[in-house]
C-alpha cells in the first residue's frame, strides 16, 4: 500500500476506499522569532544609547574647554580656572 503526502493529506492507492486523512502540521516556533526580534531589538537599543553617550561626552568636552584654557603641555594650571579675556 503506497500513500503519497501532499499539502500534509494522505490519499491511499485507487483499488481502495479513498480516505483523506488529514495530518497535523508542525507549528512554526515563534520562540525563534521572538529571540531573533529581542536581538534585534538590544542591538538597536545598544546603538541608541552608544550615540547618547558620544553625545553626552561631546558636551563635557565642549563645557570643559570652555571652562579652562590648557597650556601647551596640556596641564590645566594645576585645576585653577582661568578665565578669558
């Protein structure tokens, strides 16, 4: 007896009632995707907060350059504020 699987139903030979018998279908397993989303989702969020801190940095830089003039050595006058003329 040769059965033949198509779209997930079997039909038996011609010489025999012909039976659909109809099999469960594997389910696709969402946990996969939902990992691959949440992967996704770190790396954006990783991404986000590299370029608010670069931000943030940048900002600091700039305060503090304006707050001290550096000397050639680049010593800050020992931590005393100068300020420009």
């Amino acid at each position: 007896m040769k059965r033949k699987k198509r779209n997930g139903i079997i039909n038996k030979k011609k010489g025999e009632e012909k039976k659909n018998v109809i099999i469960k279908k594997k389910k696709k397993r969402l946990w996969k995707k939902k990992k691959v989303k949440k992967e996704k989702e770190k790396f954006n969020n990783e991404k986000d907060n590299k370029e608010k801190s670069n931000k943030k940095m940048k900002n600091e830089r700039q305060r503090l350059d304006q707050r001290f003039r550096f000397n050639i050595n680049g010593d800050c006058n020992n931590g005393i504020q100068q300020q420009s003329n």
